[in-house]
C-alpha cells in the first residue's frame, strides 16, 4: 500500500516482486513522513487524490475509515475523498437485516454500511464482508442474494474490500466434510423406553431411530416418541420450539463476526487467513431457523407461495349444492383428480331430468365445504374444536380425506377454517406429546364433572371416595394411580385430559395430519405457526362498512347517485338501520361470509345496471346495484333481493339434504 514503491521484479525477486533496494528506499523515505493521524513518523501510504497532502499508516488509515484498493494500482483514500456508493432515492422506510449476520441497519450507504451493487435491496455490515471474502477467497466471494460474482467483486473492491486470491478455507481444512457421512443414531428425548440404552438402533423395527426433520442432529427411537412409522415427521424440542415461538419478534442482537479472535486489522494485514468456526449442519440449520423467526410473515403471502403450485389445467368438479360433503368427497377420491391442477366447480342438480349443468364459484364451493367440515362428526366442541372419535369415520378414512380437503381448500383461495382449538393446533406443531389440554377442550359433559371433581376435592379421603366413584372408567383408560398426598389430584387430572383430549384420538388425529401434508401445507403451518394459527384458531375480523366498501371496485362508467346509494346503505347497516348484514352482502355477491386469507380472485366489484334489484354474480364476484330515484327505495329493493335469495338458497340446501 506504500505509495513510493511499485512492483517492479518478477514474483520470485525480491519479495513477491519488491525489489529489496525498493523497500530500503521506501523505509527511508516513510521515516521522513509524520501521520496526520497518530503524528508518528513511518506514515509511508498517502491519499491519491490530486491536492491532497495526508499521509498515514495502515492500521491509522483504517481506524480513521480510510480505503484501500486491494487491485490495480492499489490506491489509497483519506476520510475527505474516499469513494462513495451513490443511490438515487433512499425508499426504504425501515431498518433491513444485513444479509450476512441478519442484524438491523439502516439503508444508508456509508463507510461501515454496503450496499449490493447487483441487488439493489442487499445490505451488508463491511466487518462481515471482509470476513466473507477472506474467508471466501476470490473463488466463492459473490453476492448472498444472486451469486453474481464479477459486478459484485468489482464494486466490492472499490470500497475496499479485500479479496484474496485463494481457495476458500472450508475447501482447505483437511476432512471438512467428513461428519456429513456420519448419520445422527442417538435417542434424545427426556424419557428413553428402550431397555438397550440411548445409542441402540434396530432399522424397521419400534426401536429404530428417527432423526429431527428440521436439523438432523437430535434423534428419537420411534417407540419413545409414539410414532407409528418411520415416515411420521418428528421435530426435536428445540426445533420446535424455534418454529413455534415466533412470538417475540424483538431486533437482532449485535452477532459477532464469525471469527472473534481475529480483527478486521488483522484480516487485512495477515497474508493467511483465518477460518470460520465451523458448525454441524446441524447446528447452522437451527440457527437459520432462529434468525428466520426473526421475520413476521404474512398469511396471505403465505397462501400466495402455496398457490405457486397449482398449474393452469383445470379438473372440473361436479358439485351437488344440496350433498356438498359428498360431492366433494367423490371428486376428491376420483382417481384423476389432482389436487395442483386448477379447480373449476359446475353445479348439478340430481332431480334434474334434462341434467343442465351451471358454473359455480370456486370460493363459494370451498366456503361451503368448510362449513360442513366445521359441524361435521369429525370434530367435537363448540366454538373451539378438537377431533372426535368415530369409528365410523377411522374406517371409512375420513380423518385423511378432511385434513386433505382443508388443505386444498387453503391453497386454491378457499376461507379461513377459524374453528380450531390451540389444543388442536399445538399438536399439529409442537407434537401431541409436547402439548397439555385444558378443561375446556373436554366437551364430554360427565369426564368434565370427573375432572371438576378431581381438581376441587379437598382430602385425601374425598380423593380416594372419587376414584372408588369412577374405578371401571379410570381402569379402563389407564389412569389408576395411587393417591398418598392431595397434591396427587393435579397429576391424576392432567392424565384423564390428556387421555381423553390426545390419546383417545390419536389415530384420527395421525390420519387428519397425513391429509394436511397435500402440497405441502402441514410443513408451512410447522415452519410460520403464529400466522396460520390466527386463521386456525379465530374467526375473521367482523365486516364494516369501511372494510366492505374499500373491498369493491367501482366501474368506471357507474352511476354516481346509486354509488352513493350504496355507501348510505353500508352504514346504515352497520348502524342497525336494516335486517341485512354485511355478510349478507358478501354472500350475495361472492358465495363467501368472510374474506379469504389470500383475498378473492377475482377482485369483487360493482357495476350500476337499468334494473329494480341487485344481482349477484359469484363467479365473477360481482354486484350489480339497481339504479332508483330515491333511497329509499334502494334500501328496500336491496333489502329484498338479498334477504329472499338467500332464503330461498338456504331452505333448497336443507330440502334436499333432508331427503
């Protein structure tokens, strides 16, 4: 970096090409040179730019935030005119993660803030690039969004970024690679059943061992954990937790930079350079899941990446409105039926002799179907609900075919399920055997009043009398336990919950949870459960006016008077002025009482037409509004039409399944 010495031997003379009479003359020459910044003589490297008369040492030079180009002629800049990153707008409202650490910064270009010269929303800490490319070499060094490496190299060396011609130091470490060979045969969890001990591994047997599906370095015998076969997911405490917790979205902490003993002095001054502490992949997979928690990400965005899976071939489905459960069931079963091809409903009519056909709404049809799963056999409770057991069902495989229809019914636009208990929830993420039911999940009248009884007796005596009570059925369940303290009432309640709630369905709820894995839903609720159990678990937000009238799109070519119209008439619903109610509306117009997570599609809309009522078109999620002289007659007609046609739809619907 001395500016009085140039490279002028052959890389074998001297020292890499310094000719030694050249390094003796620029000793003598530096000796002359006080710093301007610690005011010590030897400041042998001086600012390029014309004018300017700074000089300083290296390790100066960079705490002052100087640069130093590692490449051509190896130029050095002072803080006053060193080179720049220039962006034409800063449109970034928020703090962005560092795409190499993940901690916050602000997107401001300056000394110790990079930008990506090739994806423009790439932000980099400079102490962890230059970590990178030493570490790298100039053979991996590329940017961590799109791997460009030679714009990305070039920008990087004009800030002075320091890249050094050399293999990366993970392909020089001596059997890097090797524990990738080695498979994980260890049972980790709390209580291990196999008599063998931990490390005991028979394959196709109870006693093989699963490993952790998200990071591969914990393990479990499949009896311990309860698993039926070797292809059942299995997530270790910690993954899950990981994948559960994604509560506490607080910013980032300062990660060190990978090398702690070494500074980024030390990189730029040491010609061998230091390697990274190394990880088990392992280790780095849950690390990434720690910092992707980091990340809210929205439902709809996550039904959108769902949906990327469904292909432009349609598969007609041929649905009874009157036998919708069936309908579905059949078409779903049918051999050719696909559930990533694009479904398009027709609607037949069974005591239909000439067996017309009418195009259906897709959300209206999936909307329905929800509804049907929510009060069918399959589920018990009330608002929150959990699996039932139905033998009837388990043989018949409904368990599977429910948790396949949710699934469908979420990637291809359908509405949120929003019946769920956490209980219920809990074990599709966490594991049933990580979850513990409460009181409210048991709708079975008289194992409450056992469980209530249990948790209020007050002696011993009263406990035991309690158990003599209930013998056959605490028998019969495996929940006999021999009570020598009142304390023992907590542990003899939380078996019969967790019996009843979990172990009573575990075939059912083993079944369901092989449906929800069709394209790929079960493993995105695992991996972003926060946001999917808020259309699992709550139903959506209740309708304004405000919500419904920012919904609709206007034509432009509607008439301005019916428009208004139509807003008076929103709120006057909302203001308890009409017997209509906002879902009403929605039905009417999109088959749908609620706004699916992803939205509609196409977009609701409203159109203006010559006409005494409004007309509701829900394949195409459209409203035609009737244009009147007065609104008061507009509110009436409206109320009318809305209010008989889903009457009428409603009586057809149970006539029908009546018979």
């Amino acid at each position: 970096m001395s500016s009085g010495i140039w490279q002028r031997g052959k890389e074998e003379e001297g020292v890499y090409g310094f000719l030694i009479e050249d390094i003796k003359k620029e000793v003598t020459r530096a000796s002359k040179l006080k710093c301007c910044i610690c005011k010590k003589t030897g400041a042998s490297i001086g600012c390029v730019a014309p004018r300017c008369k700074r000089s300083y040492h290296f390790p100066c030079g960079l705490q002052r935030e100087c640069i130093f180009q590692f490449t051509g002629n190896f130029a050095s800049f002072c803080w006053n005119h060193r080179p720049v990153q220039m962006i034409t707008s800063n449109n970034y409202g928020d703090s962005l993660p560092c795409t190499i650490c993940l901690e916050f910064i602000d997107p401001i270009p300056t000394y110790s803030i990079l930008r990506s010269p090739c994806c423009k929303n790439a932000w980099f800490h400079r102490d962890c690039l230059q970590v990178q490319a030493i570490n790298a070499g100039v053979y991996f060094f590329r940017c961590t969004i799109c791997n460009n490496s030679d714009i990305f190299q070039k920008e990087m060396l004009r800030m002075g970024i320091h890249i050094p011609e050399k293999d990366a130091s993970w392909e020089l470490e001596e059997n890097a690679f090797q524990e990738l060979l080695q498979h994980y045969e260890h049972c980790d969890v709390r209580r291990c059943r196999c008599k063998e001990g931990r490390d005991y591994n028979v394959p196709d047997s109870k006693w093989e061992i699963k490993r952790c599906q998200c990071c591969g370095s914990s393990g479990t015998h499949l009896a311990c954990s309860s698993l039926q076969s070797w292809e059942q997911n299995w997530e270790c405490l910690e993954c899950r937790g990981i994948l559960y917790n994604s509560g506490d979205f607080q910013k980032a902490k300062k990660h060190a930079l990978p090398n702690t003993n070494v500074g980024i002095t030390d990189c730029l001054l040491e010609e061998s350079s230091p390697k990274l502490s190394r990880q088990s992949p392992g280790a780095q997979r849950k690390d990434l899941l720690r910092q992707g928690s980091k990340f809210r990400r929205d439902i709809s965005t996550l039904i959108i990446e769902l949906g990327f899976q469904i292909k432009k071939k349609p598969k007609r489905l041929f649905i009874n409105k009157a036998n919708i459960w069936n309908s579905a069931l059949d078409g779903f079963r049918n051999q050719s039926f696909n559930p990533s091809y694009t479904i398009e409903v027709v609607y037949i009519n069974e005591n239909d002799r000439f067996g017309r056909e009418q195009p259906g709404s897709k959300q209206e049809f999936l909307s329905l179907l929800m509804q049907q799963l929510e009060n069918s056999p399959l589920f018990e409770g009330s608002l929150s609900k959990n699996l039932s057991l139905n033998s009837q069902a388990l043989k018949e495989n409904l368990y599977y075919e429910a948790g396949k229809m949710l699934a469908i019914s979420l990637v291809h636009g359908g509405p949120s399920p929003g019946f769920f208990s956490k209980t219920l929830f809990n074990c599709l993420v966490y594991g049933p055997e990580n979850t513990q039911p409460i009181l409210d999940d048991v709708s079975d009248f008289d194992v409450a009043q056992i469980i209530i009884r249990i948790n209020t007796a007050t002696s011993v005596a009263d406990l035991n009398s309690l158990i003599n009570d209930c013998y056959n059925y605490l028998e019969l369940i495996g929940c006999l336990r021999l009570i020598t303290s009142i304390s023992d009432k907590y542990m003899l309640a939380k078996d019969i919950l967790v019996y009843h709630v979990i172990k009573r369905v575990q075939a059912p709820f083993e079944s369901f949870k092989q449906g929800l894995k069709t394209l790929g839903v079960l493993e995105k609720i695992q991996t972003y459960p926060e946001a999917f159990c808020n259309i699992f678990c709550h139903k959506p937000e209740s309708l304004s006016a405000k919500i419904l009238s920012d919904l609709f799109t206007v034509h432009t070519l509607s008439d301005v008077q019916a428009l208004g119209f139509w807003n008076s008439y929103l709120q006057a619903i909302e203001d308890g002025k009409s017997t209509v109610t906002m879902e009403d509306i929605l039905i009417f117009a999109t088959g749908c009482n609620s706004i699916p997570p992803a939205g509609f599609k196409p977009t609701p809309s409203i159109e203006c037409l010559h006409m005494d009522f409004p007309v509701g078109n829900k394949c195409n999620n459209c409203l035609a509004l009737p244009i009147t002289s007065t609104y008061k007659e507009f509110q009436e007609n409206m109320d009318f039409a809305i209010k008989n046609t889903l009457r009428l739809e409603k009586e057809e619907n149970s006539h029908f399944s009546g018979h």
